[in-house]
C-alpha cells in the first residue's frame, strides 16, 4: 500500500519526454477546445435567429404592405409612419442601443466594452429592425444580423465564463455567423469581419471565423436551399471592348457612392442634433416620405427590395427607370437611416448598384447592341461596385459577387469595376462612411481602411552603416588588445561588436571593455612579449565574453521588433538572411526613435 503513492509520483517524471514537453505547450487546453466548440454552436444559434429574423421581415410586409403592393395604395403612406413612431418610442424609451445599422456597434463593443453586447439590445434590434425593414422603410436585415449574431456570441461566451481576451473575440465570431446566414454567403462574412470589425487575425481566430460561418450557413440553406440569391447566365467575354464598358460602370459606381456618403453624412447629423422631443418623430416623418415615393409610383425603393434586384438583372425596367430608382433608393435611405431607425446599408447599397449596373447594361443594348455582356451581370457588378465604394471593402466586394450569384466567370469585369469605383471613392471622400458615423456618435474607434494602408516600417527604414569597430571572436585576448591599439581613444567607442565563432554577433559595451582595464591600457601602449602568458595562450575573446549573443535581425522586420532588446544591448547588429553572419548595418534606440518621428511627420 505504500509503494503506489511512489508508483503515482515517479511515473510522471519518468514519462516527461521533450517531445511530450513540446506537445504539452502546443496542443490546445481546455478553454480553447471549448471555444472552438463555441463557435459551432453560436453559428447554430446565430443562423436560426437570422432565419427568423428574414421571416419575421418577410410576415410583417405581407401583414402591412399586403402581398403585392402597389401605388396610390393609402397604407403606402401611414404604414411606415406609424411604424417610426412606434420605433421612436421603443428606441427612446426601451432599447436605446439599438439606433444604426450595427456594423459599428460591434466594433464599439469589440474595442470599448471588451465584447459586451447586451440580450436586450439584440432582442430591440431583432423586433424593431423587422419592424422597419417590414413596413417599408428603405433599410436592410445584413448590418443587423451582423449585430444579432455578435450580441448572441457576447451572451454564451459570457455564461461559459471565458476569459476577457476571449470575450472580445466572441463578437467578431458572432457577427461572421450572423452576416453569413443574412447572406448565405460564408466567404464574404468572413473577409468582411476581417476586412471591417477586427482588421487582423491570427491562426485561432480566423478558425473559430470559418467554423460559427459554415455552422450558420449550414442551417440557413437548411430552410432556404443552397442556390444563390440571384442567377445570371455565364458571362463571356468575347469582346475585350466589354471591359470599357464594365469600366464605366466602376466610374459611374463611384461618383454615386459618392453622392450616397455626401447625402448620409450631412443628414446625420443634422437630424442628431435637433431636440429631443423632435427625434421622437424623425422616424415617422422619414416613414411617412418613404412611403410617398412609394405612393406616388417608386414602390420599389421601400423595404430591403430584393425583388426590384431580381427584376432589373431580368431587364424589366427602362434604363430612365433604373435610374430614377437609384437615385430615389439613395434619398430613402438617407431619410431612414439618419432618423434612427435600426436598419441596414447593406441592402439599399446592392439595390443602388444592381440598379446602375442594370441602366448601365442597358444603355449598352440600345447603343452598343454588338457587345454581348448580360443586363444580369452589370446589375451584378453594379452591386459589387457600391459595395466596394461606399462600404470601402474592396476584398468582400468581389467574393461577395461571386458567391451571391454563384457565377465566377463574371470575376474579370468585378474586379476591374470595383477597383475603379474604390479608387475614386478613396480619393474623394477620405475618410469612410462608417468612420464619419463613429465620430458623429463621438467614438474613436480604429479605421480599418487606415490600417490597410498604413506604411509599415521595417529594420532596414532605420539601419546605418557600421561604424564601430568589428572584432573576431576567435581571436586571443592579446590579438584583440593588438587589434584595439589602433585606437587612440578608445573610451571615445560606446560598442564593439563581436562575430563569434557561431556566425552570431555580441555587442560589448564600454563596462566590459573597462572590465580589462590594465590589459587595454598596456595595449594601447606597448605589447611586452609574454603578454600572451599572461593573458592566456588559448582564452579568445568569445569565450571570454560568455555564450550569450544579440538577438537575430533581418533588415525587412518590422521596426517594432527591434524594441525588446534595447534594454540589454546599446546596438544591435542587422545581418543578411542567405549568408548566416553577414553584417548588414546597426541600429540604435535613438535610431529607431528618430525615424517613427520622421515618418509621424509624414
């Protein structure tokens, strides 16, 4: 009996191999296996909240709007102004956090309140956004869906007591599911967290990503079935001609995604600004002129208008019409939007594009009938246009074209078109609409647009040539005092750096060069011939240093990572990756001080 408790002990120890070591440091513990199990749960829950929520959108217009509505219709008119009012007063009075779109909600969460979403504040945007988007008002159910997963994410992490750090990264994981399951587009949920909520990832967070996406996807194609929301025939490209054509519509996108942010950014504010007693109307009177564009013959600018989409990729509408749509589309939603009702830019911005696209596909028939392009795939492009202009993410754009259509031969013209349409939004508008909307609500929150082009900084932006004196390690202690005589004044040399036997370098500083003291001075003066005795026949200079070395550096890391090491070295040597040892410059604390403070000047 007293044998097992050593049998118990020792056999642990004896176990205890390196490579168990190495597994041990590496395989995940308990709190990252679980949060890999998270994230397929929260896409399970995530995905059934958003196909509820697109029913409950979908009952609601049919209930108010009636199943085909259509103009001169009076319900067009009080409908959605009484739904505003009652949006105003559950906003004011019950969920005051769910005004906006959402996108930026949960990068306020993610930065400012460590993931925190309220349940409250997902159950107001679930009702009152279905209620918006339901009785007709120009907003659409992605932006919050995005938000409806986040909050769910925030919710179970916080019942499983996950960490702080894990409780931030819960919210973007969320809000991928949620977009993925709005879309039914995984990949594009995907890159548009990355591209707009996180701005970066790592290994474990983008896994966690595609899983709570896949995981949604999976139970909305349960009840939706997998097609993609629009079918377009395969684009050929027969003509290198179409391209021009595809390019005007990247220019034409980008001036009207310029318009749509000049209107919204404008109005915003305006409407924030007035009294209170007065928001609590502001979205009644945006329901009520909604509905007169929808009275007076546009019916098609209410509500999200998926159905509009479809009709304009299957040529039914004149390209005047389609361009009137387009323009009334960017009113309504200005009015919708900037009175507080939640809602998304999502939709109203694919309607704006398929809208152009269309007029502009159009436009080619009548005058150009030779070309071959579709009026379906320049809706389609059109979409992806907007999407790139004035959401400003370029990367989603495209995979989003693809996967809402299923039809990657279209991928050569939505590139073209997009890169067109962003490159003249980013120059004439700087600062994205989403970031106008955080400083309007007197956040700070990080730009990602700013992040993607900032200019990185890297060792060789700060690297000098070497101007110290360079010593072999493999030299004896009497060599090196040789060598150290050419110096008339020593002290005057903070550093020496030393290349050792190893290929690696060391940096002695002036205290272990006064370390030899009598030795340096006699060298400086005259060598006595049985120095070498003295010294030490055999003693090099690396040896007597210590095994110690300064840290690797290459000239393309970042500067940053030279940083750590000034506390213990003075200068660090920057070496050449294919030979092992080749010097290619120093760098210095002040070095690297001065060239962050020339490049924040810039």
């Amino acid at each position: 009996m007293e044998t097992n408790p050593t049998i118990v002990e020792t056999e642990p120890v004896a176990a205890s191999t390196p490579r168990e070591d190495m597994i041990a440091r590496i395989a995940p513990g308990r709190e990252e296996r679980v949060f890999l199990v998270l994230s397929i749960f929260i896409g399970v829950i995530s995905g059934l909240l958003v196909v509820s929520f697109r029913m409950a959108i979908e009952w609601l217009s049919v209930l108010l709007l009636g199943s085909s509505p259509n103009p001169h219709q009076p319900r067009l008119l009080y409908i959605p102004a009484a739904a505003g009012l009652v949006i105003a007063l559950f906003t004011r009075y019950v969920f005051p956090n769910v005004r906006g779109s959402g996108i930026n909600q949960t990068k306020a969460a993610l930065y400012i309140n460590n993931g925190y979403i309220s349940f409250r504040t997902v159950i107001g945007k679930f009702l009152l956004s279905a209620l918006a988007i339901g009785s007709g008002h120009s907003l659409g159910p992605e932006d919050p869906s995005l938000q409806i997963g986040a909050g769910v994410a925030s919710l179970i992490s916080r019942r499983f007591g996950m960490s702080k750090e894990r409780l931030r990264i819960f919210a973007p994981i969320g809000a991928a599911a949620g977009l993925a399951a709005a879309f039914n587009a995984p990949i594009s949920a995907i890159l548009f967290v990355i591209e707009e909520v996180i701005g970066q990832w790592s290994a474990a967070v983008l896994g966690s990503i595609v899983l709570s996406a896949v995981a949604s996807v999976v139970v909305a194609r349960s009840f939706w079935g997998t097609q993609p929301m629009f079918r377009i025939p395969v684009v050929d490209l027969r003509d290198s001609r179409e391209l021009l054509a595809y390019a005007a519509l990247g220019v034409v996108g980008g001036f009207a995604s310029l318009l749509f942010a000049r209107c919204l950014s404008y109005l915003r504010p305006k409407l924030r600004s007035q009294p209170q007693w007065s928001q609590l109307l502001q979205p009644a009177a945006a329901g009520l002129l909604v509905g007169a564009i929808g009275y007076f013959g546009l019916v098609q600018v209410m509500g999200a208008g998926y159905e509009a989409i479809d009709q304009a990729m299957h040529a039914q509408f004149a390209w005047k019409m389609l361009l009137l749509l387009a323009l009334f589309k960017i009113i309504a939603t200005t009015l919708s939007f900037s009175s507080g009702t939640p809602g998304g830019m999502f939709a109203p911005t694919l309607f704006i594009g398929a809208m152009l696209g269309a007029a502009v596909g159009t436009f080619e028939k009548i005058y150009f009938p030779h070309l071959t392009g579709t009026i379906g795939s320049y809706a389609l492009v059109g979409m992806g246009v907007l999407f790139a202009a004035f959401l400003r993410a370029p990367l989603t754009s495209v995979f989003m074209v693809l996967e809402v259509s299923g039809n990657y031969s279209i991928v050569l013209p939505v590139i073209l078109a997009n890169a067109i349409a962003y490159l003249i939004s980013r120059t004439l508008q700087p600062v994205p609409i989403l970031e106008q909307f955080t400083h309007q609500d007197g956040l700070d929150l990080p730009s990602m647009e700013e992040l993607r082009e900032e200019s990185n900084l890297h060792l060789e932006d700060a690297m000098q040539p070497v101007t110290v004196p360079v010593l072999q390690g493999s030299e004896t202690i009497a060599d090196t005092l040789l060598s150290l005589a050419q110096y008339e004044d020593l002290k005057s040399i903070p550093v020496i750096l030393v290349h050792c036997l190893d290929g690696l370098w060391y940096a002695a500083k002036r205290e272990e060069l006064e370390a030899l003291g009598e030795m340096i001075d006699n060298a400086a003066s005259q060598i006595e011939p049985n120095s070498e005795k003295v010294l030490g026949e055999s003693a090099t200079l690396a040896e007597h240093l210590g095994p110690e070395r300064t840290p690797i550096l290459f000239p393309d890391l970042p500067l940053s990572s030279a940083l750590p090491h000034f506390q213990r070295w003075p200068l660090l040597p920057i070496t050449n990756r294919a030979m092992r040892g080749s010097l290619e410059g120093t760098i210095t604390l002040q070095e690297v001080l001065n060239r962050y403070q020339k490049h924040n000047q810039h």
